[in-house]
C-alpha cells in the first residue's frame, strides 16, 4: 500500500454522496475512474482522508441528446464515448476523442467528468468542454449551479468546482451539419497525455468560415482558446493557406512552457503541424 | 517417429517448459514469498541531495530505525580490479556521513506492514548540509572539482579507470590517410527497467542461526559471497535462493546495498523482513547505465580502407562502484571491443570511467556495445559520404573475413559470417527497391531512410577473457580481493526411476534455459525433454556457479550440461551393454532404453537407474551406486555477429520517427531452440529501440532525478515496436562445444546505431546526422528548424 492512510466510502445514491462529502468536504475526494487519482495518491502527491466512491450511484452515466445540446453525465466511461452512435459532427468529435484518451482498460475505467473535473490541460475531454463552450453541472447539499467552461478551468488541476460540490454533468452544444470537427494530438507513445493537442470546430457554409472554434492542450496551464486562430478563420473564404495562416497565428499567440518533452519552441512547432492536421480532419468530407 | 532412430530436440522450436505456470499467474517472484509470511516491512530512507554532510537523522519513538551507526561489524562492499589505473571506493550499506547520490540508502524504517513502514517514511527527519556535487563528466575530471570520493587518484580527479593502448604502427598509420573522419556519438543514461523492480525477502531460522534470502538476481551465488563478505559470516549461514525473477537485463547481477541490509536487519532483530522496491526507488538507485559519449578518428585511405581507429571514451560511472565486475564494465568493455567487426589495422584508444553525484552504473544488456556500434556505424556511413563510396561497399571492405582474427585490442575473434550477414540483410531490405521508394518520398516532400549496423558480439566469455581486465601487480598476494567471474558447473543426476535432475550455477531469469539445457541433454540421453528438470538458483541446491549474463548462459552452462549428459549417457551405455552383450559404442539411448543397435535387444533407462541404486551388487564394474556427473566448462569465448537494417520515416513537422521495416540477419552458431533465439532478439532490439528514440534517465540542474515515473521515462510499448524481420545464418565455431553462440544482447546492440543511421539517411537532404541517442522528437525537429532556418538564411543572402 503506497498512499497514505484513508477512510473509504461508498454511497448509493447522490444525496447520500453530497452528505458524505459535506461532512469534510477540504479533506475529501470523490473517486470515478481513479485514472488520475490514484497513482496521484499512490505517489503522495495527494493525501485525501476519505474517498467518496461515486460508482454506486445510480443514474450516473449515460448521453441525453436534446434539440439544441447533448447532455452527458459525468460517471460515464470514455469507452461509452468511443462506441457511441450519437451522429453528426459532434459524436464524430467524441468518438475521435476518446480513442486518444489512455490505453483500452483506461478507458473502461476512467469517465468523462471524472476527467474534466481533474482539470489536466493535455486532457481529450477538457479541450472539447473548452472548444464547445460546454456547461459544467455542479450539485451540493446547498444546491445545482451551471458553470460555463471559461470559468470553469481556472489554473491547472484547478476547476471553479467547490469542495462540497460534485460534478454532475456535462451539457455540450449540438453542432449542425456545417460544422466539422477534428483533434489532432502528439504524444511520445500510443496512449501518452499529449505534449501538444489540437481540437477544433468550424462551421463553413458555401465556403466560408461562419464559425471558428480552436482549443489548444499542452501549452498552458488550461485548455488554451486560440482568439488568434479563431478570428483569423472568421468570416474568410475555407482555403488551405488559411488553415496554415491560422496554426501560424495559434502558434504565436501560445506561450508554453519547456520541459523535459519539449521546450517552448518545439511545443509552438507542434501547434503548427497540429492545427492543419485536426483541421485538414475537419473540413475532409 | 520411428523408433529407432534418436529423436533430436536441439534445433526444435519447443515451446518454453516454464511458460504454462508463469502465463497463468503461477509465478513465484520475491513479493509472492513475502505476501505468505507475516513479516515485517522495511523502507529506506534515501538521500534528497546529490552530494551533502549527514548532520541528523531523527524519528519519532515509535518508528523503528536503523541507520549505519547500528549496523555495527558490517563492511562496505568493495570490488576491485587489479590495475594500475584502477581506483578502488568503498560503498557503505547505509551512508555513513556523506551522501552522494539523490537516491543513496541513508537509514531502514521497519514496520509490521508495507504501508505502515510506508507512513513512518514520512515521520524520519535526515538534515543533510549541501556539498558542491559533480554532475558531468567533464565536470567531474576539470583541475580543482569537487571528489566524489575522498581517495587518491593518480590523474585527473574522479578518474577511476583510465585505460589506454597505443599500437606500435598507429602513428605512421594515422600520419599516411588520405582521409580522417571525426565524429562524437553518444548515449543518455538509461535504466535497464526490469518489470519487477528489486526485492528481498530475509528469513532467519532461530533453531540454526541460518538466514534465508529471496531476492530478484541473476548471480545468487555471488550474491551470498558478497552478503557474507559484509555481514562476516560464513557462506553457509546464508541461503539465497532467486525465485522466478521479473526480468534482470544486468540489472540485477550486482549486489545491492539493500539486499545486505534486509538480511543484516532480520539477523539483529530475528524476524523475518521483506522489502519490495517501488518503480520510483528502481528509478533512483537501482543502477543506471550508459551515459557515455566517445570522441572518434577514423584514418581512411581513398578507396575506404579503414588504417587507423583513435577514440577517446568516456563513461560516466555514478558516485560508487558496482560489485563484483566493478566500474570499470563500461570503459574496458569499449576499450577492448570498440573496433568490433572491423579489420581496423592500427587503433589508439584512451577509455575512461569518472565518478559523479548520480546513481551508480552497472551492466545493462550490450553494456558498451550500442554506443560503440554506433560510434563505428556512424563513423562508416560518414567516411561513405566524404569519401564518395556506397556505404555496403566500404563495409564489405572493412569487414573481417578471415578467422580466427586477432584484434588490435588482443582479442581472438573466432569464426564468423559478417559478411554474409551483412550481403542477407541488403539483400532482403532490397536497396535499390528502397532507393526509388526514397527518391519518390522525397519528391513528395517526405523523409525516408534506410540504416544499417553491422556488429560482433562477444558471448559466452569464461575466467580467460575476464582475467584480461585485470594487468596483475601483486598476484599470489592477498591484498586485492579480485573477483573473475567465468567458469559454470552442472551437477547432472538420475534418479533410481530414471528421472533426471540438472542442477547448474547459473540462474536463468527468462532467458528460458530450463527447456534448452532439457533439449540440449536430451539429445545424449535419449528422453523427452520434460523428463529434465533443471534446479537453478538456490545455494543450498546448486553447485557454486556465477549465473546469467554476459549472453553466456547458452554457451557455458550449455557447454557444462552436454559435458555432464556425455558421461552420463556413455555410463547408460556401459550398464547396458553389461545386460545386452556386445560394446558400449554398440547402444543406442532411444525414447528412455537403452538399444543395442545389432540384436535389437534393450533395457529401459529406469531399470538400469533403478539397479545402480537398490541392487548395487548389479554394478558391473565396480563403479559408483550413483549415476551422477558433473560437467565444467571454461571457455575463451566466441563472438556471434549480426547485421540489422531499419528503415524509418521522419515527420519533419513533429521530429517523429516511424520505425516502418526491421530486419535482423543474425549467427548465433547452431540454434538450440529458434524459438527462444527469435524472442532474444524481439526484446534486444525493443530495448534498442528504447535506446535510440525513447528512453533517458535526467538529471536537472540540481543532480535530482527528474525522471522518476513511467510517465516520464519511456520504454517503448507494443504499439511502437516494428514488425521485425529476422534471417539465421549459423556458423558453427569451435570456440563453443554446443556449436552455440550467445543472443541475448545482440538485438540490444545493434538496433540503435541502425536507427540512428535510418533517420540521419532520412535526413541527408537537410544536412542532419544524428550521432546522440535517444533521437527524441523535440531533438530531431529542432535540429530540422535549425537547418531550415539556415538554408532560409543563405536564401535571403542569395
């Protein structure tokens, strides 16, 4: 045994979870997949006193999909995601998305909010919430809020999500048939948090850009929105030159870090071979 | 099959004997031994600060701990070799005053379960004052640096081994080239990475005073001669068996300071202990290796003839010397073997071993090998290039033909085929094929290329080769405590019933020699080989060997084996022919009995195993009632050979390298099992593989580690392994009694410098040739920002 020493939990419903977590909400965590947490705890690095197991829960998991938005709830597991039949170009983006996140046991285990919640900026599913402008549901003993995803990435691992409050789902715009959507990433091994991603939606009709929408991972502390890329897109004519002139733009507007993966210039690089490859996915037919 | 003739298993692609239990979880590994005993946990406290004064250690009361000041009558360990070059340090058990390395064992906290000594971890207290710390190489030998150790170095400071061999013609050689070719290659630090890190489990037997120790090794013996050593008991005080172990690589042939200290703590305190290492401790402490970097001058004549070789060899040995084969494995194994393959004519080699505040080294699979074989294959495609000559030819010119050939080093190279390896690797990568597939890449504006590596390797090596490390000063004297390792016994027994036990010194840790020495004695004995079953690993069960590694289990132990099975089946032959008539050369041993060839008449095996022992009056010849023989075998060694080719695509926008074609042409002398000999080279050139585009151990500015997680260091998965592509050739030396040569390197050594010569052919069009390893993606598309900015530059100014 390798984390410090821990009370564990395991409530059977919501109501009982928020309880539970209310009790000592500072020294308590929720654990989903584990995907992140545990080894976190295994090397100390967190040190939580009680685990609130939330995989009794009923009604946890699972995609609701609406007239304007898709709902999903946050237990489920990435493997749902990547088998998913939701059509369009949003379950394009899900699917594509999830057969990047961890390796196949990962996925079985880890979940969607789970993994927006952790707040990891080379996270798949935190780059979608951010690209979609997704709305995060947050429940306590006090009440639901919704949060919008650019308050809800705060710094890193850090999300506007309160210490009695859990994640309860996710809510994601329904993109119509105009748009196009990719995610490109690079990662030393199959499986690997990326060192730099791409994801990306663009709404083109009759050939120009309506809508642009770009999410850069692995170069800031928080899923990245390139204003750059996004308004050099806006409103001009779809052509090749402008996917490069707007992975030009993206990489010089980031401002990333170095570390032993790569220092700022080569994470600038990769954002320019990057945002052509998501985009050259998004707008192939 | 009929049944009269003798069925052969050597050459059989059996599968392996001990894959059944360990594919279905019934391993036995050192933490299986210790979830069955209600032992105590020990965890070590280890050093924060690469180089420091230990001015406190503190715990609360209630946390067990033992520092060095309570492990009284305990001796560090010391290996030594005999040479003047050679300076000898001292390891602790647990640091004294000083540390030297983040990582270094400092104190043991003992606890009733693994995660209670895990929390007491927490509550210890070391206060180490800072000491300036060496942290290169470079750093290390400059006037006036910081000593790792407070010893005498007759050079420069922190030089610990300082080789050199100068040939009598090398500087009329050197002075009449036409061409001299210089390069500088080198390699990161890397971890050989076992899937199981390390383990010992020690327990004490109160009614003897015997202590038992389970621990994950490849040289049990050695192990307990070196315990014994430090603890001042006697040998037989101290079993050590090695259970099944989850991978070694080298790593776990040297003796660790832990292991001493899990079996002095059960002594002190008469309890059984266990310690399980986490990933993060193997990372830290548990050996390194392979941090060198080699300056290299070749001497050409115009048409490609390598005259002359210079290098200066320096390796980057950690702050402590490993035991037995001591720091100086690195910078004598380069010194000695880095001409390779090669008909170099004259060779100046300066090779040097220097301690710093990292982690110490110790063998990892190729030890030097993948940093020389890449020195000479880099320097081979370079010469190629500058001299205009197509990089096969002045290999072909290069290449040793004749044989034995004796190197400039000394050593004897025996029969070989590099060659014909090399002409069966072009000819199945196709060159020409790949050629116009490049051609049409590059029009494409994609970068593919084609490397090859061409390499001898150095196998089976027993007490002659190991003593030539040593330059004896004081021989017959007691002064230096050498250690030669070399020779391997068998001990090969029948068993009144007819079956038979082969009890051997060395330790196989998934190199799968429980089935092959059953093939190989087998073949004399006319049995099946599940009727064999080998005993390894265990002191009080085997006879006194050195283990596994070096790729010479096959060959020596092999060698032993078939000696011992040779005077077993002539004493079967012999008991027959007493039942049968005629003359022992007259029976055959077929499917367990013994056949006499001319009447057909026949005897089973267990009725002349079950007479040698009950009914000893039946024992013709006054012999023995045992049917038991020991087989020895010492060899000089044999050098195996293989030529490998990788072919690789480089993203130029992402510096990726896809390793898309692998082809191994591969002498291992005769194959006793090909199956066994495929699957060394699938996991050596994985390991290459990791040495060439992934794997490297960091230290920051500060001497901490910072790669302490497989997050962060990355051996190569499946999904990033090529298909790989292998052709035997199999030349029969009779350097090796079982006409074997040893594989378990090889795939190790030669990947690395084919890959690096992949991608620097890839990159030819942008003047990029990649002389140190690991090629990373941030590297490799730095260095193409680089040459593009520079031809953008030259295009501006044009």
């Amino acid at each position: 045994m390798k984390p410090s020493p821990f009370e564990y939990v395991r409530p059977a419903s919501l109501e009982e979870a928020l309880t539970e977590l209310a009790r000592d909400p500072d020294e308590s965590k929720v654990l989903a997949g584990g995907q992140s947490l545990i080894p976190m705890m295994n090397f100390r690095l967190a040190r939580p006193e009680r685990l609130i197991d939330i995989n009794d829960i009923p009604d946890f998991a699972g995609v609701t999909v609406g007239d304007t938005s898709v709902n999903i709830k946050a237990r489920t597991r990435h493997l749902a995601l990547q088998n998913s039949s939701l059509s369009g170009p949003l379950g394009d983006l899900l699917r594509r998305s999830a057969v990047q996140v961890g390796h196949l046991p990962i996925r079985t285990r880890g979940t969607f909010g789970g993994s927006i919640a952790h707040c990891d900026a080379a996270s798949e599913w935190c780059l979608v919430a951010s690209l979609l402008d997704a709305e995060m549901t947050v429940e306590s003993l006090r009440g639901e809020r919704t949060i919008p995803a650019s308050e809800f990435f705060q710094a890193i691992f850090t999300t506007a999500i309160e210490s009695d409050e859990i994640l309860t789902s996710i809510s994601l715009p329904a993109l119509d048939g105009n748009y196009r959507t990719g995610i490109a990433e690079f990662a030393r091994r199959a499986g690997d948090f990326a060192i730099v991603a791409a994801t990306a939606a663009v709404q083109v009709v009759d050939g120009t850009v309506r809508d642009a929408r770009v999410s850069l991972g692995g170069v800031s502390e928080i899923p990245f929105r390139s204003a750059a890329a996004e308004s050099t897109m806006l409103g001009q004519p779809w052509s090749a030159e402008l996917v490069r002139a707007a992975a030009e733009a993206a990489a010089l507007e980031v401002d990333p870090s170095s570390d032993s993966h790569g220092d700022a210039a080569y994470r600038r690089d990769l954002v320019r071979a990057l945002l052509p490859r998501a985009l050259g996915e998004a707008v192939s037919p | 099959m009929n049944m009269s003739e003798p069925q052969t298993w050597t050459g059989q692609a059996l599968p392996r004997l001990e894959d059944p239990a360990i594919l279905r979880g019934w391993g036995n590994y050192v933490a299986d031994v210790a979830s069955r005993d209600s032992c105590l946990h020990v965890r070590f406290v280890r050093s924060n600060q690469p180089s420091g004064r230990i001015l406190s250690i503190t715990a609360p009361p209630h946390v067990k701990l033992f520092t060095a000041a309570d492990l009284t009558g305990v001796s560090p360990i010391r290996a030594v070799l005999e040479r003047p070059d050679f300076v000898a340090v001292d390891t602790p058990i647990l640091a004294t005053d000083l540390v030297r390395f983040v990582g270094e064992p400092i104190a043991v906290v003992v606890a009733s379960t693994e995660a209670e000594a895990e929390d007491a971890l927490d509550l210890v207290v070391v206060d180490i004052e800072p000491l300036p710390a060496v942290l290169s190489a470079d750093q290390a030998i400059a006037s006036g640096a910081p000593l790792v150790h407070d010893v005498e170095f007759p050079g420069d400071p922190n030089t610990v081994v300082d080789g050199r061999i100068h040939t009598p013609g090398f500087d009329e050689a050197f002075a009449r080239a036409d061409k001299i070719v210089t390069i500088q290659v080198g390699s990161a630090r890397q971890s050989a990475m076992p899937l199981e890190a390390r383990a010992a489990h020690a327990a004490y037997d109160r009614s003897s005073g015997r202590s038992t120790l389970h621990a994950t090794l490849q040289m049990p013996h050695m192990t307990r001669t070196g315990i014994a050593d430090c603890l001042g008991i006697a040998e037989d005080d101290l079993r050590v068996i090695a259970p099944d172990v989850g991978g070694g690589f080298g790593a776990k042939m040297t003796l660790a300071r832990e292991d001493v200290a899990v079996v002095f703590i059960s002594r002190a305190m008469r309890r059984n202990i266990a310690w399980i290492e986490t990933r993060e401790e193997n990372f830290m402490a548990s050996w390194h290796s392979r941090e060198q970097v080699y300056d290299v001058e070749g001497a050409f004549t115009a048409s490609g003839e390598l005259i002359a070789l210079r290098g200066d060899l320096m390796c980057d040995v950690g702050a402590y010397c490993c035991y037995p084969v001591t720091y100086g494995v690195e910078p004598l194994m380069a010194m000695a073997e880095l001409p390779g393959p090669y008909r170099v004519g004259e060779y100046s080699v300066r090779s040097r071993g220097v301690i710093t505040n990292k982690c110490p080294i110790a063998p990892y699979r190729g030890v030097s090998r993948p940093v020389q074989v890449l020195a000479m294959e880099r320097l081979m495609d370079v010469a190629a290039a500058e001299l205009g000559i197509d990089r096969v030819v002045i290999r072909l010119k290069n290449l040793i033909t004749e044989f034995p050939h004796r190197s400039p080093s000394g050593l004897v190279l025996d029969q070989a085929s590099h060659t014909e390896t090399l002409l069966a690797a072009t000819e199945l990568a196709d060159l020409s094929d790949f050629a116009t597939r490049q051609a049409a890449a590059r029009a494409d504006g994609r970068y593919l290329g084609l490397g090859i590596s061409c390499f001898a390797e150095r196998t089976g090596y027993g007490t002659p080769a190991l003593a030539m490390r040593s330059q004896p000063i004081t021989l017959g004297l007691e002064t230096a405590p050498t250690i030669t390792p070399g020779f391997e016994r068998v001990i090969l027994a029948m068993d009144p019933s007819g079956g038979v036990t082969l009890r051997i010194g060395a330790s196989p840790h998934g190199q799968g020699l429980k089935t092959t020495l059953a093939q190989l004695v087998c073949d004399q004995l006319g049995l099946e080989p599940q009727a064999v079953r080998v005993i390894a690993s265990d002191t009080d069960a085997t006879p006194y060997g050195w283990g596994s590694f070096a790729s010479r289990a096959m060959v020596i132990a092999g060698g032993a084996s078939l000696l011992a099975s040779r005077d077993l089946a002539e004493r079967l032959r012999v008991l027959a022919a007493d039942r049968l008539g005629g003359l022992a050369s007259d029976i055959d041993l077929i499917q367990g009995s013994a056949i006499r060839r001319d009447t057909g008449g026949q005897v089973a095996l267990s009725t002349l195993a079950r007479d040698t022992y009950h009914n000893a009056q039946l024992i013709p010849d006054k012999g023995e009632p045992a049917l038991e023989f020991t087989g020895v075998y010492d060899p000089t060694g044999t050098f195996a050979n293989a030529c490998h080719i990788a072919e690789v695509e480089v993203d130029s926008e992402t510096g990726a390298v896809d390793i898309t074609r692998f082809l191994v042409a591969e002498d291992a002398g005769l194959l006793v099992n090909p199956a066994i000999v495929d699957g060394q080279i699938h996991g050596g050139v994985a390991q290459g593989v990791a040495n060439a585009l992934y794997e490297e151990l960091i230290y920051d500015d500060r001497g901490i580690l910072i790669t302490t997680s497989l997050m962060d260091y990355l051996p190569p998965t499946v999904a990033e392994m090529p298909h790989i592509e292998i052709a035997h050739l199999q030349t029969i030396s009779p350097q090796s009694i079982t006409g074997a040569k040893g594989v378990g390197e090889g795939g190790t050594i030669g990947a690395p410098a084919a890959i690096a010569n992949a991608i620097s052919d890839a990159l030819s069009p942008l003047g990029i040739g990649v002389f140190h390893l690991p090629a990373t993606p941030h590297r490799i598309r730095t260095a193409i920002r680089a040459a593009q900015n520079r031809t953008a530059q030259e295009e501006a100014i044009a």
